[in-house]
C-alpha cells in the first residue's frame, strides 16, 4: 500500500468514525432538547414559549459572533494550532464579556425593540453565558481539527443533558420561561468544565501573527457565519414584531421539531466534512472534493429526508402535546421541505468554503438574507404557515445558483450523482406517501392519539428503511465500507 492510499485510507475511516461519534453527542444532546421542547410545551403557554425563544434567538446571535471563524481557522490552519487556539481564546472571550455585559445592560430596550418586553430579564439570564460558551467553542474547535469527536461527548452531550435536567425540573416547579433561560445558562458554564475535565486545555495566550492569520481569515468568513445564523433566527423577532408573541410560540413550536433532522444530521454531516475537505485540500487532492461532496450529499438527502417525511406525515400528531398547539401541524409541513433543502445547502456552503471560494460564499448567504427577510416581511402578516412558506422559497431560490458556482470552482458533484441522490430519496419518499394514505383509508391516524401515532411511525420507518435499501444499495455499500477502512479514493470515485 503506497503513502498516499494509507492516508487515503485513514481519512476515510476516521471520517466515517468522526460522523458516527458526533451522530452520538448529537443524538444525546439534541434528544435532550426534543424532550425539553415536549416538556415546554406541555406547561408553558403559546406567549411563554414565544417569548423564551425571542430571548434565546437574540443571544445566540452573540453566541455566533464570539464564535466566527473559530472552527475554520483553527481547521485550516498549517501551523501550530495550540498558540491558534490560545490566541483565538483570546479574542473570543473578550468578545463574549463585552456582549454578556451589554446583554445585561441592555436587555429592556432589545426587548422593547423586537416587540416582546417580557423577554428582557430572559435575555439577560442567558447573556451571562456567553463567555463560557467563548471558551468551549475554542476546545470543541481542536477536537474538530483532529476528527476527535469522541471526546465532544462530555462536554457538549454531556452539559445538555445536565441543562436539560434543569429546565423540565424549573418547568415542573412552575418557574415558566425561565426554566429554558436557567438551564441554557447551566449549559453554558458545564461545557467548557466538561471540555478541561476530558483534556481540552486550552491556555489564553498571545502571538500576534497568529492574530493576523486569525483575522485575515476571521474577516471573510466570520461575516457569512453571522450572516447565516441571522438567516435562520431572523424569523422570530419578524414574527413577533408582526403577529405577537402567541404566534411565535405556534411557529417555535414547528420549528424546534423541524430543526432536529437538520441538527442531528445535517449539521454533524457537514461538520465533519469541512475538515474532510480542508484534509483533501492540504494534501494537494483538490480535484477530490467533488466527489467528496457528492457521497455527503447522498447521505444526508437520504437521512435526513427519511426523517422529514415521517414528520410531515405525522404533523397533525402534534396535538398530543396539547389541543392548542394544533395549529403548529401546517407550519411544521412546510418547515419540513425547508429542512431537507438547507441539508443539502449547508454540505454545499462546507465545500466551497474549503475551496477558498469564500466571498462567493458569504455573497450567496447575503442573498439568501436578503430575500428571506424580504420574504417573510412580505408574507408572515398573513399567518405563521406563511412565514415558513418564506423560508422555504427563499432557501429554494438558491439551490441552483449555489450548484453553478460549485461546478464553477470545480468543485461540484456531477449531475448523474445528484439525480442519483434525488432519485434515491423519491422512491422511499413516495412509498411513505402511500402507506400513510393507505393506514388512512382503513381508519388508523384519523384521530390523534398516541396509539395510531406509535403504529404509523413504526410503519413509516419500516417502509422508508426498505425503499432506502433497495433503492440505494451501491451508496449503502459505499458507506458501510469507508465505516470499515476502505479506500476513501474508491468511495468518492464511484
């Protein structure tokens, strides 16, 4: 076995290991949220919930910021990434004490500002978090550098839960919207104790030209990582400040499940593909990346939309959790097509930003900005099912331009591949489709109740796991055999 194949190789196992071990913190720390977000809306109301999440939308905007860049350049960078991360820990804290002090200074005008006043003392609550989060940020960046995403269990699963823990015993206790706000501050200040308790020990430090290097590239990308976290948080604060908070509280409600397949998969996906292009681009394998992108983009299509046709089937269900939340079925239908088009977009932004085409990047997320907002300016007076219709569009909008610029950079998956991937998907989709209208058409689901809702999920994932298979057999092999080591080469060629 030659050099090149071995590394080869390993790049390939230890992605496939990497996108299994953060699949697991994912699961863990996301299906701690999923049962905070049951829990929230089993005892908060529609304005309660509404206001946490404006509160929290608006401090996870400071989150972002003290973050940008972080991942990328300690990722990218050729040289020592210890003196990056302790002189990137640096800037990012700073940066976090500066917002979590404004975050509390400031907190009743940002609330009057987004029309929704009771969310001041939330936001200040969770403000106090931010430098902590700074510092785990920088400790989960090195992880990322190295694949090592076992060790991300702790503190990012593991300080989940824990907050998690927190907020449904406030909730139980009748604390209200400030169990969220308590428990995403407990989240906080746990994560990076946990990251120093599992080895990640990162020193502050100084080094100037580490700083320029920091910067140089802190300038491009940290605007399109602000940009896009504004993208999928600008809905919120347009909501209230139209509809009010009740109405945020229905839309939060659809959007919290929407997100989980995008979060859990998407997300852990594209997460590991950036240093699996970055690792392809460093060993002067450039012409790679391509293919590389294709073989993510078919996992993700496949999984994540597995998830989200089961959702949007069984969206009425989502009365279970009370007659009230009712409304929040038609929005979580429409926020479910939105899911399964930012996936692929977001594997698609991860391989363009590893090519340097990073301008080009941040122009697409500004445009994607700009008509989102548009959009949901435009529409969301007409309800909240028209406030997600907004955002599906306006994601729509941009799969074709962000296909063009790939294949202009070369770096593109060919379109045999990507019908492939489409094609792939449709087959199990539709045999869904017609396994919920034929457990219809007997009776079962007419109702909500847990018991059809058990009996069709156990379905669905049965007829979607099947049509998957048969429908995708090469992929399927392909995966299972980069799990085992194969040659990542052959994988990404196929």
């Amino acid at each position: 076995m030659t050099q090149t194949t071995a590394a080869t190789d390993s790049l390939g196992a230890r992605a496939a290991r990497g996108s299994l071990w953060l699949g697991l913190v994912n699961f863990a720390s996301k299906g701690s949220q999923m049962a905070v977000t049951i829990v929230l809306a089993l005892f908060l109301t529609e304005a309660d919930l509404g206001l946490v999440t404006v509160a929290v939308s608006l401090v996870n905007i400071g989150q972002v910021i003290q973050t940008m860049g972080v991942y990328d350049v300690i990722a990218r960078t050729r040289g020592d990434e210890k003196a990056m991360a302790g002189t990137v820990l640096v800037m990012s804290v700073s940066v976090g004490l500066v917002m979590a002090v404004g975050g509390v200074a400031l907190c009743v005008p940002i609330a009057q500002l987004v029309g929704a006043p009771g969310s001041a003392p939330l936001i200040a609550i969770v403000a106090v978090g931010l430098p902590f989060t700074a510092v785990g940020g920088v400790q989960m960046a090195l992880m990322h550098r190295e694949l090592d995403f076992r060790r991300r269990m702790a503190p990012d699963a593991g300080s989940a839960l824990l907050g998690a823990v927190v907020t449904i015993a406030l909730a139980l206790a009748g604390a209200g919207p400030y169990s969220l706000a308590v428990g995403m501050l407990v989240t906080a200040i746990l994560q990076p104790l946990f990251g120093y308790a599992v080895g990640s020990r990162v020193r502050l430090r100084w080094d100037t030209a580490v700083a320029g290097e920091a910067l140089g590239w802190i300038k491009v990308v940290g605007p399109a990582a602000v940009v896009s976290y504004v993208l999928i948080s600008i809905d919120y604060p347009i909501i209230s400040r139209i509809l009010g908070p009740d109405a945020v509280g229905v839309y939060s409600l659809a959007f919290r499940i929407a997100w989980v397949p995008y979060i859990m998969v998407a997300v852990v996906l594209g997460a590991v593909a950036f240093p699996v292009f970055t690792t392809l681009v460093r060993a002067n394998r450039r012409h790679e990346l391509g293919a590389a992108a294709g073989r993510f983009t078919h996992a993700s299509l496949l999984i994540v939309g597995g998830l989200y046709v089961i959702a949007a089937l069984m969206a009425d269900s989502i009365a279970l959790l009370g007659e009230h939340w009712a409304a929040a079925a038609p929005v979580l239908v429409v926020l479910c097509g939105y899911g399964v088009i930012i996936s692929v977009l977001v594997i698609w932004y991860e391989v363009l930003r590893a090519a340097d085409w990073l301008r080009v990047y941040l122009l697409l997320e500004i445009s994607h900005l700009v008509i989102a907002t548009t959009l949901l300016i435009t529409l969301t007076g007409r309800g909240v099912v028209a406030a997600a219709w907004a955002q599906l569009i306006a994601a729509s909008v941009l799969l074709v331009p962000t296909y063009l610029v790939m294949r202009r950079a070369g770096v593109a998956p060919g379109l045999i591949a990507v019908g492939r991937a489409v094609l792939g998907l449709s087959i199990p989709v539709l045999g869904c489709v017609a396994a919920a209208s034929g457990l219809r058409a007997v009776g079962l689901g007419r109702t909500v109740s847990w018991a059809d809702a058990v009996v069709e999920v156990i379905v669905l994932v049965a007829v979607f796991s099947f049509l998957t298979w048969a429908a995708n057999r090469t992929v399927l092999g392909d995966l299972r055999g980069l799990r085992r080591g194969d040659s990542y080469r052959e994988g990404v060629n196929r």
